[in-house]
C-alpha cells in the first residue's frame, strides 16, 4: 500500500518532468503562425494525398463529364 | 532645488572656473571633476574646491538626453550626470556615453553608437591574463567573441565624472560580444575596470523616461544587436527537424499501407500501316479504388525517331473523360569518337482523382509518316503515390527555416564587418 502511494505520488512528478522537457525541446513561443501554418500544411498534404489530387502534374490533363471538370492544360 | 527625486538631497550647487555660471552637482563630494554644459570648461574638483584645469572641453549642443534627466530602470530612479562623447583613435568612430547615478546602486551608462543603446554596469568578472584572450565564457550568459580592441580619447563632455576622465585617454579598451550582451574592459595606466551591457531597444529606453526625446535613427548593426526574431531560432529548427521526420514517416506509411500501386492494364500496340496517325482502343479495365491517381507508363523501342500519344480515358460506368497526352523520343549515334543519346523510350503520364469504376482508353499515335514507331507498351498502375506532393509540401516546409537562416547569417556576416576578428571571410 505505500509503495503503491509512493508510485501514484512520483508518477505525476515525472509526466511532470517530462513535459517541462518536451515543452523545452519544441516551445513555440513566438512560433504560433508557423505552427498553425505547418497544421495546415499537414492537412492539406493529407487531403490530397488520400484523394489522388496533384498539386503540380508535369502531365497535362483535362476532365469532362459527370458532375464536374477540371483542366490543368489548355483545351486542345 | 530637488535631486533625483523628494528623498534625495538636492544638487550641490558650485560655480564653473570660467564662466562662474552655477553647475549642479548631483553626486556631492563623489564628483572628481566636471564640464560646464555652458562654457565647455574641465576642472578638476578637489577638497570641495573646483580647481581650474588646463583643459576646455568642447561645449556640448548636440545630445540626446540633458544632464539632470531622471531615469527609472528596473522600478529605481537614476540622474544623467554626465556626458561624453568618445573617439577611438584608429578609426575615428565617435560614440556616446551617458552615466546614470543611483546614490544606493552607484553608476550605470547608457552607451549610444550609431543610435545603438546599450545599458553598461560595472562587471564581478575578474581575469587576470585576458590581453590575448579571445573568447571568455560567462557562466550565466554564456560565450563572448573578442570584437574589437582600441584606445580612445575624449572629444565632448559635460556634467560630474567620478575620476578625472582626461586621465582615461588613450587607455586601453576591448570588447567581447554575445548579443544582446557585451563585457568591456578599459585598462588605464593604474587599473582595469570591467563592464557589462546589454542591448537595449528604442522603446524600452523612451519607457525609462518621462519626457519625449527624440531618439537617433539607427544605422547599421550594432556589436551586440541580436538578430531581431520574436521567437528562439533554435526552438524553429527543432519545430522544423520534428516537422520534416513527421512528414516522412506519413509518407512512408501512406506508401506502404494507403497507396499501393496495382497494375490493372497492360497492353502492346504495334505499328502495320503507313499512315502517320492511328487510333488504338484498349480493352477494358478496373479501377478499384475511389479518388486515387494512376499512371500511364509508356515504353517503346525507338531509335532516332519519336511518337506522340493523345489519351481519352472513359469511365464506362459514368461518362467522365480524361485527356492527356506525352511523347516519346529516342535518339542516339557515334560523334567524334564518342557515342551519345538523347531522350527516353520510357515515360509516365499520370492521371489524379479516378473514380472507381470500368474505364478503357482512346490512343491517337501519331509519329514520322517516314518511320515506323514499331511498337508501344503501355501499363496502366491504379493508385499510385503522389511523390510531388510529398516534395512539395517538404519545400514548404523548408522555406521559413531556410529564409531565417539566410537572414541571420547575412545579419551575423554584416555585424562582424567592422571587427578585426570577424570569423567571415568578405573576399
């Protein structure tokens, strides 16, 4: 049973710790644009990528039909 | 007449050896000597008597604080006591010292160059060998470069000096920096003093002062300037560091559990007629995954000739049609004793956001009415990995860290211009 008090005691103490230094490692003070820059970034990425989009497509392509188009070259 | 402020005594009053106009002198018996503001006369103020020097210091007009101006830094009132304006003899770089006085703390100075501030207190650091030294770390603040080493003399002056400052000149002085700090020694014939100072910025010293003063506009980069950021450069290159590894590891799983390229087409077209353009119809084929890219691969055996190829890719399910189109060219020969080639039999089109469905494709080949193009192979690879996006989004990633980067080192290479020990090279 104390042991067990001890363990429940120190583990906040080390979560504790533990946060300070990863809050030391990546702080973002002064950095909050970049961070919501990057955040969006990532989501974009990932937008894209699971939805087969091409940012840049060396390929020219065109679309027509169904609901929509899209064209990344002049209609020949 | 009030000092500092209501809790201090007032200003001993003595007149100037010169013009006999009344000098105020804030710091009592503590004075050594002092200027006349009016006449630009130095005496020297011994047993409570000023002693007329030999010596007429230029009559000050242009300063940017008067001698009397109360200062409060760090929640404690100081007076301007004095003035002087320094010459170093090498280069003849002129720069100003203003010395606030606190009867309990003692004497702090302002120091403007260039309309660079920075605040200078007496130093604890001690060393006894230091005249080769080129670095010195502080165990607070860190590591100082040696920047600059000169002599000086005193060219302007005015108001109360604790020690008689024509015995200073052409003493010998150094400067080690790391912004926004610097440790200063200044080695007379009897004794070192050490300083250190800190950067202080426009808006900090107006808010030490009551009155509005127009402060002077900064020019170039002070030895101690900091890189002016609102943020630590170190925390943005761990931000970045962290940021890159994240985005390779999402990329890395996307590769390998999300886009996994499967080859749904293969087929072989061959040229049997003269003409110079043909159009082929695939056979039918499955895209089996919603919203995914696919490549066209395109392989042919060409030499010292070439193809165009023009797509029309048809969702048999909803109508949609895709248009794209590539070329192939392919060259070679032996020059000079030397063989050389140009261009590629091989080439990938791709094709983003296919629905799922059955899709076939139209290919117009059209080639050199001349030569025949032989053969064309092409594979069609459903949800492949978009690798552009993946550099793109690393490049923007990249941008920021690598912009301020730029900046500082260009800030770093023009702060250290001026220095005989600059780490740069300028060639």
């Amino acid at each position: 049973m104390i042991e067990n008090n001890g363990i429940t005691a120190i583990i906040p103490h080390i979560i504790m710790i533990n946060l300070e230094r990863v809050s030391k490692i990546i702080s973002i003070k002064g950095l909050k644009g970049y961070v919501i820059f990057i955040s969006l970034l990532f989501i974009g990425y990932f937008y894209l990528q699971l939805n087969g989009i091409f940012i840049y497509n060396s390929t020219s392509s065109e679309h027509e039909g169904g609901d929509h188009s899209y064209s990344n070259s002049h209609h020949k | 007449m009030i000092g500092i402020n209501n809790k201090y005594p007032s200003p001993k009053i003595v007149p100037c050896a010169k013009c006999n106009r009344d000098i105020k002198l804030y710091t009592h018996q503590k004075a050594a000597s002092f200027c006349c503001g009016h006449c630009g006369a130095y005496s020297i103020y011994d047993k409570q008597k000023p002693i007329k020097s030999n010596y007429n210091i230029t009559k000050i007009k242009e300063k940017t604080f008067k001698v009397g101006t109360v200062f409060k830094i760090e929640e404690l009132e100081f007076v301007l006591i004095n003035f002087i304006a320094k010459e170093e003899t090498s280069y003849k770089t002129i720069w100003f010292e203003y010395t606030l006085f606190h009867p309990i703390i003692g004497y702090w100075t302002l120091n403007e160059s260039d309309g660079h501030f920075t605040l200078i207190k007496p130093s604890k650091y001690y060393a006894q060998s230091f005249e080769n030294v080129k670095s010195i770390t502080l165990p607070k603040t860190g590591n100082y470069q040696l920047y600059s080493k000169y002599k000086y003399k005193v060219k302007l002056a005015e108001g109360e000096f604790f020690d008689d400052i024509l015995d200073k000149n052409y003493s010998t002085s150094a400067d080690y920096v790391n912004p926004p700090y610097i440790l200063s020694y200044e080695k007379t014939k009897d004794e070192i003093f050490w300083y250190h100072g800190e950067y202080i910025d426009h808006k900090t010293v107006k808010s030490w002062i009551k009155e509005d003063v127009d402060l002077p506009t900064k020019d170039g980069i002070a030895p101690n300037q900091p890189f002016s950021l609102n943020f630590s450069q170190d925390h943005l290159r761990r931000l970045s560091v962290i940021s890159v590894i994240i985005l390779i590891i999402s990329q890395f799983i996307l590769s390998t559990y999300i886009t996994t390229p499967k080859e749904v087409s293969s087929q072989y077209y061959s040229q049997n007629d003269n003409l110079s353009q043909r159009t082929y119809v695939s056979l039918p084929f499955e895209i089996t995954r919603d919203n995914c890219a696919a490549d066209f691969v395109l392989t042919s055996n060409l030499n010292y000739n070439w193809l165009e190829t023009d797509f029309t890719l048809v969702n048999e399910t909803t109508g949609d049609q895709y248009y794209f189109s590539g070329s192939l060219e392919y060259y070679s020969g032996y020059t000079d004793g030397e063989s050389w080639s140009e261009g590629s039999n091989n080439s990938t089109l791709s094709v983003g956001q296919l629905k799922k469905g059955r899709y076939h494709y139209n290919l117009l080949v059209t080639n050199d009415i001349n030569k025949s193009f032989g053969s064309l192979s092409v594979v069609v690879k459903e949800n492949v990995d978009i690798l552009s996006n993946f550099i793109i989004v690393l490049l923007c990633l990249l941008i920021f860290p690598l912009y301020i980067s730029y900046k500082r080192s260009r800030f770093d290479r023009k702060q250290w211009y001026n220095s005989n020990y600059s780490p740069y090279n300028y060639d």
